[in-house]
C-alpha cells in the first residue's frame, strides 16, 4: 500500500501546483514594459501634475475623478517638490495639493546586489502612476476642481530627520476664506504611518466648514517581484466593510463592480507582495469608501470623512493616517482592526497564522535566523503532528515486514481476485495492519503544508534574507538549485525505507516521483524548499527507528 501513500502525495501536490498555476494566470495582468524614466524630479524641480479632481464646490462632498494628462498638462500647475528623509523613508511632497508622490523604503532595497538602491513603493513617472492625494472638499473646501487645487506655502524643500530627533513634523500653510490652514505631515523614528492633519485657524466671522479625503491613485502594472514558482501575488485594493473584515479587489474587479461603503473607522489599502499603502481615517467617524475606475488606466481607492465644522474664531483640525509600508502583521494590528488580513494567508489562514507567530518567536528568541527558524519551525509541527505521522509509521513498517506473505498469497491467488481479497484482508486482520494507515496521515498534513507554502510567501521578513552560503534570500528560488536536488535525494532515501509497490507499474511511477517532485521545487522559494528537506530528514529518522523496533517484535 506504500503506492498509495506516495500516489496520494504526488497527487494532492500536482493538484496544488495546477492550483498555482490558474491563480497565476487569473492574476496576471497584461501590462507593457514600463519605461522607468522619471517625470517627477528631486526637490527644486518642476513636474507636470496629475492631481484628483473634485466637482464645483455647492456644498456637497463631491466624488473623486481622474484629470486626464493632456487637460492637467496645459493647466500650466507647477510646483517645487519637498523632500522628506527619515530613517526609513525617502519621500517627496508637491505642494500642489499636498501630496505624496514618491516614497523610497530605507531599509528594503528594489533588488538584493543593488543595496544602495531603496525600493521605490509609490512614484510618478511618464508610464506609472502611484501616488497619495489627500484634501478638503466641500463649502469651505481647497480642492475645487482638479486645476484648482492650492499651492502650498512652505518654509523650505528639504527636511531630514536628524540624530536625535523622533520626530520631524512638515508644515505646508495656507490663507483660504478667512481661514489659516496648515497641513502637517507627522513622521515618527522607524515608522511607516505618517500623520496628516489639516489645522484649521477659522479666523472668519463666519462657519467653516469641509471634509478630508485621501485617495491612493494606482495603474496596472505590476511590480517587479521574484516569488519563485512563476507566482503573480495578489495585486489590487482591500478595505474593511460592514459585512467582510478583509474586502478585495483586483482592478478588473473594480472595473466591472466599483464599490461604495460607508463605515465606522475602517481603512482603504493597495496591496502587493510584500508591502502596502493604506490610509486610515479616523477610527471613531463613519466615512466613506470608494473603489472605483478612473479614466486613462487609473484606478482610486480613497476615503472621504463626513463634514466638519468650525465655528467662526475657533480652531479644528481634521485628520487621517497614511501608511507605506511592509506588510509588517503586528505593526498592521496597531493600526487599525483587521489591516493585518492584508496579510493574505489564504484559506488557511487560521494554520498559517500561528505558525507565523511560532516562526516569528524562535527567530526572535532564539537563533536570530529565519532559514534555521524555519528548520525549527519543522521540528515543532513534526512533533505536533508525531501521533499521526507515528501511525502511519508503524502501519507502513507493519506491511514491509509482511511483504513476503503478501507476495505469498498474490502468487497462490494469482487468477483469483476475489479471494486474494479476502485472504489479504485476513492477513490484515490478523497481524493488525491498517491498509490506509500511511494514506490518512498524509491527508492530515497536507493543509499544514498548504498554510506553510502560503505564510512563507506572504512574509515580509524572509524577503531578502539569508540562511547560510549560497542561500542569500530564503523567498526567492535557490540560484544553483542545490536544495532542490537535495529534497529529491531525501526523497528518494525516504521511499527506500518503505516497502516498495509489488506492481511494476506503481514501482516505475514511485522512482521517477523524487524526480518529479526535484523538478516541480526548483523554482520554489528557498525557505519552503528547505522545510521540505527538514521535514523529509525528521520523517526518515522516524522511519528508520520505527522500523527497528518493528523488526524486534516491539510494534
């Protein structure tokens, strides 16, 4: 029965590896090579504006449009960009509007033999959009039109965070219907959530009044990511509703079916492997959110608050919470509830995600390194999973020990199936095996396998990290394919172990299934192929002894 056990892997694996592979091609968007030139400069620079459009102030919170380039192109709306450093971020605001419209990650770098090159998450260039609007609309609003947007007045185009400081705070001021407005960008020392705060000075005799929004603009194409396997990671928007924690949408999605919302708190994300860009309102509003299709390609994603107002000679401040980021699950869980589902972990999420959290603590506590907690990882399902796996076990070397009264009856009932049926069901009963034994155990395990492939490539962390020699970033495919040949190696000791089919048949398809499976794992990450060799190593150890102590006549 070994033939059905391995049949049985190999065939929930191939269905797996058929799953991927339509996922893929459901997610994979038909973009053009993208011409990397940059429209939007360092600061002290012009650049041509694509900026939101709202409609005619009348009072009412308006919808928000895209500008077509041509129309914001002979607006003739120029503006020196402000450049923002932290020590994790790089990031330039136009005081055409306010708005974030490139962010460089510090600490993450676009490619691994490229470290002096941070990843660019959000930018404005001649053949990609992905930028941050934000602002007011409504009676009192600054945003009137889309070639009505306000210039904002600021001290200087340089800021940096220097040694020392926790804080940097950017200022961009404003003189609007009798008011003083400040929009004050907030940054914190090794945080990606920024805070944007509109500071209201209604020195008016007279109501002001207005609401914020935040929009994150976007294209189709997709970022330049290596996941192994050919995978295309989920590209598209998220947002909390009244009736899902964790709302998505990939772009032909929201053509087909925009959504409008409007909840209590909540948050609006742009999701990619590894990273996101999100703005959060404030938690205790009910705001509303859009996921919608622009015009030219551009998709926006936004929030707008409800209407505040000021009264005449008072101040207020209207604000929101912008993060730019990795997919970070515990910073994510600050934030705002459920941001941390952005964090896809599919359909297993409830295996995958404490087994993140155990991978997580040993890094942490204990080795200080994600290929070897990953191997601890293994060590710790395999005992969770020691009372099934043993079974199987036991069951497996019960039959390779009675394999020459199996081959016995099958030579003395060679014409008859009926009765060597019955005659092997009595050999099973009588020596106690359970011919499914080493099937249901697989079974059980499967989904753990499942949960762990997702997790390793939802984690941020093992993004650019390195085990040991040639393996210098554990989410990404071995380069000399050397861990993959060393599973297929593992493997095939594995079957050796184990009784072989009596079929000649079912004995070919069981040697080639460790070239299979070397094959299927060479474009895998690194990390899950390296489960995999641990998990094979622990598993023939087990066999091994098991079969010792079944050949003493002590199973």
């Amino acid at each position: 029965m070994d033939w059905q056990r391995y049949t049985l892997a190999g065939g929930i694996i191939a269905v797996l590896l058929a799953l991927i592979f339509q996922w893929n091609a459901f997610q994979e968007q038909r973009t053009p090579e993208l011409d990397r030139e940059t429209v939007v400069q360092t600061s002290g620079e012009t650049i041509n504006q694509i900026p939101v459009q709202a409609t005619d102030n009348n009072g009412d919170i308006p919808q928000l449009q895209s500008q077509s380039p041509a129309s914001v192109e002979s607006s003739g709306s120029e503006g020196k960009l402000i450049s923002v450093t932290t020590d994790v971020f790089d990031l330039l605001i136009n005081p055409f509007g306010g708005d974030i419209v490139k962010v460089a990650l510090r600490e993450y770098q676009e490619k691994l033999d490229t470290p002096d090159q941070p990843l660019i998450l959000l930018n404005q260039t001649r053949n990609h959009t992905y930028i941050a609007p934000s602002g007011l609309i409504g009676k009192n609003g600054t945003d009137l039109s889309s070639t009505n947007r306000p210039t904002f007045k600021v001290e200087k185009t340089e800021y940096a965070m220097v040694e020392g400081e926790d804080t940097l705070v950017v200022d961009l001021t404003l003189q609007q219907d009798g008011a003083n407005i400040t929009k004050r960008f907030t940054f914190n020392r090794g945080d990606y959530l920024i805070q944007v705060a509109y500071l209201v000075d209604n020195t008016s005799d007279k109501p002001w009044s207005a609401a914020m929004y935040g929009q994150i603009k976007r294209d189709t194409s997709e970022p330049v990511t290596d996941t192994g396997f050919g995978m295309s990671p989920f590209l598209g928007a998220a947002l909390h509703t009244n009736e899902e924690n964790y709302f998505k949408q990939d772009f032909e999605e929201i053509a087909e079916k925009p959504t409008d919302e409007k909840v209590k708190g909540g948050w609006v994300a742009m999701v990619q492997h590894y990273f996101i860009s999100a703005w959060v309102p404030p938690q205790e509003e009910r705001n509303t959110f859009e996921l919608k299709e622009l015009s030219n390609g551009l998709f926006g994603m936004s929030f707008t608050t409800p209407l505040k107002q000021i009264p005449a000679a008072t101040q207020g401040e209207l604000s929101a919470s912008f993060y730019a980021g990795p997919k970070d699950v515990y910073r994510l869980e600050e934030i705002s509830p459920y941001l941390d589902l952005t964090v896809d972990y599919g359909w297993l999420w409830w295996i995958a995600k404490p087994l993140f959290r155990v991978l997580h603590f040993i890094q942490e506590h204990i080795v200080s390194n994600w290929g070897w907690a990953i191997i601890l990882l293994t060590v710790f399902i395999k005992t969770l999973l020691l009372p099934l796996s043993a079974a199987g076990t036991k069951s497996m070397a019960r039959m390779r020990k009675f394999a020459p009264q199996m081959k016995k009856l099958q030579e003395q009932y060679k014409g008859n199936r009926q009765k060597l049926a019955e005659e092997t069901m009595k050999l099973y009963r009588r020596e106690k095996i359970n011919p499914m034994g080493g099937c249901l155990p697989i079974l059980l395990q499967m989904p753990v396998f499942i949960a762990l492939y997702w997790m390793l490539t939802e984690t941020v962390e093992l993004r650019h990290a390195p085990w040991i020699f040639w393996i210098h970033d554990l989410s990404a495919k071995d380069p000399f394919f050397i861990l993959p040949v060393l599973m297929g190696a593992s493997m095939w000791f594995m079957q050796r172990l184990n009784p072989a089919p009596t079929d000649p048949t079912q004995a070919r398809i069981m040697q080639l299934m460790p070239v299979m499976m070397t094959i299927f794992f060479l474009w895998f990450p690194a990390g899950l192929v390296l489960y995999w060799i641990a998990n094979n190593l622990i598993t023939i150890t087990q066999t091994w002894y098991i079969n010792k102590q079944v050949d003493a006549g002590k199973y």
